[in-house]
C-alpha cells in the first residue's frame, strides 16, 4: 500500500486530504480527498469538497464496527468486551472476541487482574484471555482463510504490540478502530515502521 499525504489540522487533528493511497480491502475507499475541513467533524452529504465514496466509506465502517460490537457480546471478560473482524473484498472471512482459548475455562468470581491491583494492560500474565485480535487471526488459520490484505475492524482503540505484530506478519495493513488512540507506544512504533494504516472516524492515527 502507498503511504498517504496527510495534512495537521487545529489541535493536532488530522484531516484526510490528499489520501488517496488509503483503501480498505472491503472495498471501501477513503480517497480523493480534498478539502480543509476536519474529517473528525460529521459529515453530511453533498458537503463541499467530499465525494460521495467518502460517505460510502462510513456507511461501511459503521455497518463493520456495529458487527465487531455483536461478536464483543460473546466475550465473558469481566473487564471489557472486545470484538474484531477481518474484511477481505467485503466478506468478513474471521472473527475474534477476547476470551479464553479453546477448551479453557473463564475467570471465575472476578478479573484476577483488577483483584491484583493492575491496571489495563497490566499483569497479563495472570489474565488466560487472549485478544480478540489473536482470536481473529487464529480462527482465521483454523479455517485456512486468506489474510493477506485484509482489513481489520475493532470496537476499540489500536491493537497492542503483540496483536500488532502478528497482524503486520499476517499481511493486515490497514486498521479500522472505533476509538483514536494507541494502545502502546510499541504498536504506534510498529505501525509507522512498517506501515500499517491505523483510522477512525475517517481519522489517521499518527
């Protein structure tokens, strides 16, 4: 994938002009783009300086993120529900939710994380969830699914340095989020280096 041209707005906002390398294997296309107003703000149609594919282009999102936040409701973490999908030319060929692997039993009486004392993304090592993320492209390799060029779709902000690194290794290169920001700084590292396309609310992530 092309790198994109991005533009600062007020603030450190972002907008989407000139991104005309950014589509999403789905389909959708984020793209020629020109305009000075921020993405960030809704937008409606006919609105000068905004094609029609750019509406398009959120009506999938949004119809992709409200999936992810279907399959979120099979997660038992006590913590928080997360569900993800991959997209390959606008068929969802895996999905994911946090949870234990198969076979394994869910944490009973309470997070033993929050019992510990961790904060989020802390004591992992007592946690016998994995991501949903993980459990995507997991689920994806069960069934022998094509990954490569994918686009990931999540109800929550940027996947972790581990989950980071298997989509890179699993050709996923573009990354649909429903909140704007990184998880950790070692996933936004992994994301510039390789470059990985992290975007919400039509938003690119820097």
């Amino acid at each position: 994938m092309k790198k994109s041209t991005r533009k600062s707005g007020p603030a450190g906002s972002e907008f989407l002009g000139q991104l005309g390398s950014v589509s999403t294997a789905d389909g959708t296309h984020i793209r020629t783009i020109s305009t000075a107003q921020p993405v960030s703000q809704p937008l409606q149609s006919g609105t000068p300086g905004f094609r029609e594919v750019v509406m398009k282009a959120y009506t999938w999102t949004k119809y992709y993120l409200n999936i992810c936040d279907a399959i979120a409701q099979n997660s038992k973490c006590h913590s928080r529900q997360i569900g993800a999908i991959l997209v390959q030319d606008k068929v969802i060929v895996a999905t994911g939710y946090n949870g234990p692997p198969r076979g394994v039993s869910h944490c009973e009486g309470g997070c033993p994380r929050r019992a510990a004392g961790y904060r989020s993304g802390e004591g992992l090592d007592i946690c016998p969830a994995t991501h949903a993320e993980q459990n995507c492209i997991a689920s994806a390799a069960r069934v022998g699914a094509h990954t490569n060029g994918a686009t990931l779709y999540i109800n929550t902000v940027s996947p972790c340095k581990w989950c980071m690194g298997l989509l890179i290794n699993a050709g996923v290169f573009l990354i649909i989020t429903k909140e704007p920001s990184w998880y950790d700084s070692m996933a936004q590292r992994f994301a510039k280096e390789s470059g990985v396309t992290v975007v919400c609310n039509g938003v690119v992530l820097r």
